[in-house]
C-alpha cells in the first residue's frame, strides 16, 4: 500500500480522535473493527501524532502566527499536526513531502484556502524549526 494512504487513514483516525475525544489505540480498534485494514504506517503516524500532540501543537503555535492552534478548523488542525510529526520525526519523509501530501489531504478534506494556509504553516515550520526552505 502507498504511504499515500496511509497517511490518509493516520489523518481520518486522528481527526475522529480528535472530535470524540477518544484515544486514538481506541479509535484504531474501531476502525480495525469496521474496515479490517489499518496500514501499520499509518498506526504509527497516529500513535506518533498523539504521543507528541503537546509539542506539535507548541511547535504550530510557534510558527502559525496570529492561528492558535485552538482556533484551528479540526480539519486543518489534524493535517498540521500529522504533517508536522513526519517532519520532525520521520526520517524518510522529506519537508517538501510532508507538505505537498498535506496540501493534498486540505483539497480533499477541507476549506478552499486550507491548503495555502497549511503549506504556509508548514513551510514557516520548516523553516523556523528544522531550518528548511
């Protein structure tokens, strides 16, 4: 399977976790349950993504100025957060990557102008944080 999948299934969970408020070892247990099919990429994208969310959402507070991260669409909240973690802590995964498959979970999921703010975002995080761009 593509990453680009997973990172699509990594997205879809965290977002329901997000919205419930449900852990998401949870929330991959439901999907298992319904779907029978979770790429373990994407298990590990979830799992990173929340084990890391405070400093995540730190970190996009940092860059997305005059955005708390707070005030974010959940959407928009949860394409940041998963692109983020793959920049920080994939190795595999380069920024450009990162943002590139962002900006094409934002055309798919949500708002008309979401995937310039969300390359925007990641952009200034690649550049403020990893010294990217």
């Amino acid at each position: 399977m593509s990453r680009r999948r997973a990172r699509k299934q990594a997205f879809l969970t965290l977002y329901q976790s997000d919205v419930t408020g449900a852990p998401v070892e949870s929330t991959m247990g439901r999907w298992l349950s319904y779907k029978g099919d979770l790429e373990d990429y994407a298990q590990a994208l979830a799992r990173g993504v929340e084990r890391e969310r405070e400093d995540l959402d730190a970190q996009l507070s940092e860059v997305s100025i005059g955005w708390p991260v707070g005030r974010m669409s959940v959407v928009d909240r949860t394409i940041l957060r998963l692109a983020l973690y793959e920049m920080l802590y994939v190795e595999d995964v380069p920024p450009d990557v990162a943002v590139n498959e962002a900006a094409e979970l934002a055309k798919g999921f949500s708002g008309e102008e979401s995937p310039s703010f969300v390359s925007g975002v990641l952009r200034g995080a690649g550049k403020e944080l990893i010294g990217h761009g």
